[in-house]
C-alpha cells in the first residue's frame, strides 16, 4: 500500500488492491420465495485484480476521477454507491475522490466490481475513521451484490445462500491458469435461463474436499450460449481441467505450483488459444492482499 501527497494543501493519495476471486465450484439447491437462488460454493481469494487509489475530502463530495466502468454513469458505478452507503451508514462528513485502476474483465465472473465496491468500505472505513466493525461492512456489501461480503472479510471461503453466509476454508498453495473469451456474460441473464440446474442436492465442505463437488451449474449454459466460452473450454482442455468461475465466462484449470502452471500457459500460447482471447496466471492467495495492506496501512499510522 503506498500514498503520494497532492499538492495545494489536498490530502495524500492511498492505494488499495481489490483482489479477484474464483469459485471452485458452484451449486444452486433451490430458489427462494423472493426469486433469489440458494447457491453453494467456495471462493478462492486471488494475488491479482484491480487496485483503487483514494484521496479523503474535506467537502464531503465523492468524485469519480476517471471512468471505472466505462458506460456507466458515477452516481451507478458500485464504487460511488459504496462510498455513499458508508458515508450516509457512518453519517460521516468527510469525501473521497476515487480512482480505480481496472484489470479486472467485466462479465467474467472474477468479481471485478464486487472486489472494488469491498474495497471501498473496508479502505474508507479506515480513513474516514468511521470504526464500523467488518460484519457491519459485509452487510452494508450485501446491499451492492452477494460477491461483496466475501472480500470484506477477506478469506477464502465457503459460501451459502445467495453467497453471504461464509465459513472461512483453508485451502493448499495452488496458481491458475486463466483465460479471458471476451464475452461479457450477464448475472442476470445466466439466473434466468430455462436450462439452469436449480435443484442439485446440497454439498457438503467434506465432499469438496475430496473432490466430488467441482462443477459449477453454469457451464453447461454459457458453452451452449457462448461458442467463445466453449472454444475456450476446448483450449485449456488440452493443459489441464478447466472450469468456469461464477456465472461469468472466463475459465481456468488448476496447478500445484507456478513450473506446472507456467508450462501449460506457454503450451496454451503456442498456437491452441483461439484468436481475441487472454490468457495469464494467477496465484491463489492464503489471504486478501487488502486486508494485508489494511494492515500495513494501520501499522504505518500508529508508528
């Protein structure tokens, strides 16, 4: 985490990451009376993703610099939403100006936005000081998506319900080989289709462990929908087993260690990875990196 002072007496400038996710499977056992889906699932926590930098304001405002989500208006980018429920929850006085750096793909299931609108509570509720403990910000996340509460707590995890409630997992060093079809897939849209399995017998964390509960009920779906999701399918089909993370398209297959996973992406980039798609590694992380920097921010202050 690092700050560059602004000039004409502004505050400082601080940076925070916004970790990606995978889920290493992904169960729906139901659909709610309030049309929402009973999931199961397991979050894997990333050393990759966005990184946000945030300046405190005096004035109150929340200011957007730069478009974080390109055609999405400020007052609905998640980030500007998450300040605001903070501000408004905390009744604080204080703004911030927001930038955020986005590495992150929209529509691919790696919860991009999710990871940004979590950094901002956890990160603002430090600067602005507002001392709201982190169940109070996971449910403030809840409000903005069900991806929220995850990274406001930091931990890899196991998840029920529609993905709020989490037992943190310890789970083994692993890198990922991950790609990127282009193709933006829709929640909304992957929850509505007719062909979506709803009613698949609950898992349990045993059966996770042993490996009997990988699939994730969207993939059938986006490869009958998307032939980009399914040519992706195909490709890292030929490195190792690969797998869809949440209801968006990209894909990845799973390896010991950064030597297997760095010979499959170069067999994978010498000529088996189709035209306009990306593909990169990522280390699974014991640990959100912004709960580290949070830390180090916190230690930095009371030095």
């Amino acid at each position: 985490m690092s700050a560059a002072a602004g000039g004409g007496g502004e505050q400082a400038w601080s940076s925070w990451p916004a970790p990606a996710k995978l889920n290493l499977f992904l169960r729906i056992t139901g659909r709610r009376a309030d049309g929402y889906h009973e999931l199961q699932s397991v979050f894997r926590l990333l050393d990759w993703g966005d990184r946000l930098r945030l300046r405190v304001r005096a004035d109150g405002a929340i200011q957007r610099v730069g478009a974080s989500a390109p055609g999405v208006d400020a007052a609905d980018d998640l980030v500007v939403r998450a300040a605001a429920l903070l501000k408004n929850a905390a009744k604080c006085s204080q703004g911030v100006d927001i930038s955020v750096e986005k590495i992150v793909p929209a529509g691919a299931g790696l919860g991009g936005g999710s990871s940004d609108a979590a950094t901002i509570l956890v990160a603002l509720n430090a600067l602005w000081r507002t001392g709201l403990e982190l169940e109070a910000l996971a449910d403030l996340g809840l409000q903005l998506g069900a991806d929220v509460p995850v990274f406001v707590h930091g931990d890899n995890a196991w998840a029920e319900g529609v993905g709020e409630r989490l037992v943190p997992l310890a789970l083994p060093p692993a890198w990922y080989l991950l790609v990127d079809p282009g193709v933006h897939a829709a929640t909304g849209s992957a929850f509505q289709a007719h062909d979506l399995t709803r009613n698949a017998a609950p898992a349990t964390i045993a059966d996770f462990v042993s490996g009997a509960a990988l699939e994730n009920a969207f993939e059938p779906v986006l490869r009958r929908r998307e032939p980009a999701v399914e040519a992706a399918f195909m490709a890292l089909a030929q490195v190792g087993r690969p797998r869809l993370t949440g209801s968006g398209s990209a894909c990845f297959a799973e390896f010991t260690d950064l030597a297997q996973a760095r010979t499959a992406l170069d067999r994978l980039q010498q000529g088996r990875l189709p035209v306009g798609m990306r593909a990169w590694l990522a280390a699974g992380a014991a640990r959100s990196s912004l709960h580290l920097a949070l830390e180090a921010w916190q230690a930095g202050r009371d030095n």
